[in-house]
C-alpha cells in the first residue's frame, strides 16, 4: 500500500528518480553553476567595495545635482 508507506521511503525514492532522470541532474548542474557565480560576484564586490561605492556616489552626484 503506498499510502501508508513511511515519508523517509518516499522521499527517497523521489530523489533518487529526481536524480537518476537527465533534467534533475542538469538542473542541479545550473544551481550550483548559479551558486557558484553569485559567491564569485559577492568576493569580487566584497574586495572593491569601496571603489565601487565610490564610483556609484560620483554617479548619483552627476544625476541629482
């Protein structure tokens, strides 16, 4: 009976279909792809944060004076 069968069994078995199926395992390839560059972009403005703030004063100086 499937209905009464334990969540932990169904859930398994879920993700190993999700898994073993070509579109479950490529969308996991972009999520960690996705993951991957915004920790890139976060590091990358984390070490240029003040040039970057920098640059974005100069901008809204031009444009609200």
């Amino acid at each position: 009976m499937r209905a009464f069968e334990p969540f932990q069994n169904r859930a398994r078995k879920g993700a190993v279909r999700f898994l073993r199926d070509e579109q479950g395992a490529e969308l996991i390839e972009w999520a960690l792809l996705a993951l991957l560059v915004a920790l890139a972009s976060y590091i990358a403005l984390e070490a240029l944060r003040d040039e970057v703030a920098a640059v974005f004063v100069r901008l809204l100086g031009r444009f609200l004076h």
